[in-house]
C-alpha cells in the first residue's frame, strides 16, 4: 500500500500521483506540464502497460493533458472521471491534440528553414480518440468498487464543471486506509457552479495549494467591476481582450456579460457585440447547457426555470473557423474579445493580442491565475514589450485582472475544507503549488492549526500501511525545460515501447491456459522470424 508523488510537486501544473494497493497500479490524474517547470518529476515508475486504472479529478489539462501520452506509451485500462468530466475530456484532449499537431507543424516550417531536426507532437489524434473511448463515467456520491479491496467515490469540490474529490477506501488483509485527493478546491459563491462539498473523514488527505499563501478578499462587484472596464474601454473606441480558459471561466463570463447586457448597464454601447473566438469554448458552453442539472447552482437554476438561457443573450458571436476569427480583427467597433489559452501560450488569443497589446485604448482584462513563465504572466507583470509570432510588440495597452475571479479556493477557503475532516487525518500531503506557497502553507497547517503536514516532492514514496516515508523525493532543479513532454521522436522508438508493452502483456498473461500461452508463444515466434534482421 504505496503512493508516489510524481507531478505538481512544488509547482501548480501537472498533476500526477501513483497508487500501488491490492495488486493494482493506479494513477491519479495524469497532467501537462504548463508554464514555467521548476523541477524534475520522476517518470511513472512501472511501464504504461501496467498501470490498472486512472481516477480524473477534473477536465483541465494540467491534471488531465497527459493521458494520450499514457494510451499511446500502451496504456489500455479504464479513465474514472464524472460524467461531465467525461463530456468536457472529449473535447478538451481532442483540441489539445490539434494544438500538439498544429506547433509541431508550425516548427517543422520553421526547422526547415533553419535545418533543426523534426518536431514530433507528443501524442496524435488516434491517441487522442483511443484515449475518449476507455473513459467510465460516474455520478457524484455514487460509491463503486473499483478492485475487491478499492472502493471509489467522486464529491464535488466546486472547481469546474464535474470537477471532483476523489475518495479511496482501500483493505490489505487487515489494514483498511482511507485516502483524500483533493483535486482543484473551488471558491465559494462562484457563479454557475455550487459550492464544494466537505467530506468528514480520512486517513491521508493529499491537498492542493495554489491560493494557500493568500486570500482573495471581499467578494468584489464582480458585474460593476465589469461593467467599468468594458466602459471606460468603449468610450475609447478600444476592444476588451479576454485570455480566458475555454472550459469554466469562459461560461463565467457569459454569465456576467448576458447581466451587463439585460440590465443594460453599458451606456452608449449597449448593443456591442461579444466574440467568443474558440471552438472549444462553444463545445464546453454546449456542454455546461447539457449538464446544468444536478451541477448548477441554485441562483443559474432559477433562471433556467424561468426559461432564461444563463450563458447567452443579444450580440453574443462565435467564430469557429481560422476564417471567422481573422474577420474579428477587421471589424473597427468596440468588442469583447474571449478567447483561448487562458494564459496565452498557444491557440487563438495570441492572434489577438498581436492585434490590440499596441493600442494605447484597447484593455487585456485577465480573469485567472497566470503561471510563472507564461505570456500571460509575462504582460500581468508589466512586461514593455512581448514577443509573438516572431514579432517584438510593444505593450501600450490597458493591462487590468478581474479581482477575485478564480475557479480556485483562497487560504480561508483551502482552510475549510481542510477542517472539515471531524478527525484530524494521519499526515496531511500539501502539493500543487509554487515553491513557496507550498512551503508557507504546509507550514501554516503544521505550526497554526496542528496538522502533521508535509509537502513532498516529486519521487516521494510513502507507505501508507505504516503511515512513514520510503522516499523523500528530489529536488532537482530543472536546467532547461525540455521541448518535448515525453513523446517518442522517432518510429524506432515507438518500436522500442511497442515491445516493453509486449513484454507487459507477457507478465500479464502468467498463469494462463497452457493452450493458450503456446498459441502466444508460437505468434511472437513467428513474429520474430519474420523481422529477425
């Protein structure tokens, strides 16, 4: 009874953690990396082809981008999640693949040029889609046996759309334990989305921390602190540029601007036009009007029952082709722009801010957490002047953040949901933070409230039958952060995975029928014959 620490170990993206009970490899989550990497993550510690299962606590790419990659590398068991973390992954992975594609083309013209060697995108769409199909779906509170001796359940913890805790009972001969995986706590009172849910008991709780060192403040006037900017930006004849999150904060949006829009809070401007410039940000809205019920909360419900649609309204306009959102560009009246990647490191957004960051009366208007080393993070901090698409911009317009606006708890609301548990839990993990914030609030929980807290880093081992360390993990700074994320660069090595699967499916097929086991070892042999070179 064993858990790994891999991702997000001191840093806020790419979740990952490696669960080895009754026989079975488990992961939970399997995340991107995004922005800047601080430090070396161990590689899962058994081949892909032996991992059991994955738990998904949530749609976003930095606990779910790396799945591909795993079905790629030989992975062929079930991806847990909720239903709507279900729907939201088929279309996330699925645009995430058309990203790898697109920027491995994108270097391959470049390298040509320049006579770099070939990009490789780390995984395909045929991984991609391999990937959608071994998803299960399940509903909140609904208790399942996952192996005898695990048993499962999603709670809803408030992030996102289907976001979820995810609890673990798991017995070993006589040691029963109960896990905690946090996933990303949501903040209270966020529009759409209910509250999280506080569960009351645990053996281990492993926790993130992004907002641990802070607190975000009074719940500011989202719509009036909106209204402000979008109006003192119109007066100027300039556009609202949002870099937003397709999946979540986009709907967010919506529902503030169709509030803006009814109580017709814009004066002069009234009948300015909203883009939503991101097929996946109208799937997900798709998605969040399917699954409104039994997700919602209780005020988007209300309107939903008196037949107002909480997430549109006059004026809104998607553009789903490269075609429609180049047009966007083109039209002089004052706009919303919203679009994606939330923090501008690819996709569409970067496009528009090639065509606004000059304009002295245009307004960038972030409205979530920007990761150290991101573009996004570079403009917030003040940078004069960026770099896109080969191009130095200089950066002249207005650079404000939507105060509070974040889909994740702050330190008070972090804190509620750890005291929650009426018992305080064994050892308490702190991960998915930077550096420090993890260290300050590991500290705060441990010295101020008594919790026997510690944050690990990654390739820390824990055996949680006899609650103590069996690795501390490494601090390994990254040097230079790698351009690939682990996907094979050649077709030989692809070969050289395809035969440790092999190899897996051997161990896997101990035991068998003799019968059986001869007609496998006849086909290998034949196999062999055929390519022995």
């Amino acid at each position: 009874m064993k858990l790994t620490f891999l991702g997000a170990t001191h840093e806020v993206t790419g979740s990952c953690y490696f669960l080895e009970a009754c026989g079975k490899n488990i992961l939970i989550d399997c995340g991107m990396e995004q922005g800047r990497d601080t430090f070396e993550n161990q590689e899962i510690p058994v081949q892909a082809a032996n991992i059991d299962a994955v738990l998904l606590t949530h749609a976003h790419m930095d606990h779910a981008g790396k799945l591909p990659l795993l079905v790629s590398q030989g992975f062929r068991g079930d991806i847990h999640a909720t239903s709507a973390t279900t729907a939201l992954c088929n279309i996330m992975l699925r645009d995430s693949a058309h990203i790898q594609i697109a920027e491995a083309e994108w270097k391959n013209r470049k390298g040509k040029r320049s006579g770099n060697g070939r990009a490789v995108p780390i995984y395909t769409m045929e991984d991609t889609l391999a990937t959608i199909r071994r998803f299960v779906s399940h509903g909140y509170s609904e208790i399942f046996q996952l192996y005898e001796g695990i048993e499962v359940r999603f709670t809803d913890v408030g992030h996102l759309l289907g976001s979820a805790s995810v609890e673990l009972w798991i017995t070993e001969g006589e040691i029963s334990k109960k896990l905690v995986f946090s996933g990303d706590i949501g903040n209270r009172n966020q529009p759409l989305i209910k509250d999280p849910s506080y569960i009351k008991e645990a053996d281990y709780v492993i926790m993130e921390s992004t907002y641990g060192d802070r607190e975000h403040g009074k719940s500011p006037d989202y719509i009036k602190e909106l209204t402000q900017i979008l109006q003192s930006t119109f007066d100027k004849g300039g556009n609202v540029v949002i870099p937003s999150f397709a999946v979540g904060r986009t709907q967010v949006l919506l529902y503030y601007l169709r509030k803006i829009k009814d109580d017709r809070l814009i004066k002069g401007h009234g009948n300015f036009k909203v883009y939503v410039d991101s097929p996946l940000a109208v799937e997900a809205t798709q998605i969040f009007r399917d699954y409104m019920l039994g997700y919602f909360d209780e005020d988007a419900m209300e309107l939903v029952e008196k037949g107002i649609n909480p997430l549109s309204f006059p004026g809104l306009k998607t553009s789903i082709t490269s075609d429609e959102s180049k047009a966007i560009n083109f039209d002089e009246d004052p706009k919303v722009i919203i679009s994606a990647s939330g923090m501008c490191d690819a996709g569409r957004i970067r496009h528009h801010l090639k065509h606004n960051l000059w304009r002295e009366n245009s307004t960038i208007l972030f409205v979530g957490h920007q990761s150290v080393g991101s573009l996004g993070r570079i403009i917030q901090d003040g940078a004069s002047e960026v770099k896109l698409f080969g191009e130095s911009i200089q950066v002249k317009a207005s650079v404000r953040q939507l105060s509070g606006v974040s889909g994740h708890a702050d330190r008070s609301g972090l804190i509620k949901w750890l005291t929650s548990f009426q018992k305080k839990p064994d050892r308490v993990f702190v991960t998915h933070g930077d550096d420090q914030v993890c260290q300050l609030f590991t500290e705060y929980i441990s010295k101020e409230l008594g919790y026997k807290a510690v944050a690990p880093y990654s390739g820390a081992s824990y055996d949680l039958a006899l609650n103590t360390f069996i690795h501390e993990g490494n601090r390994i700074p990254v040097a230079v952060k790698a351009a690939s994320t682990g996907k094979t660069d050649s077709v030989f090595e692809r070969l050289v995975l395809a035969g440790k699967r092999l190899a897996a499916v051997i161990q896997h097929n101990k035991g068998g029928a003799n019968k059986d086991l001869a007609k496998f070892t006849s086909q290998i042999n034949s196999l062999c014959d055929k390519w022995d070179r």
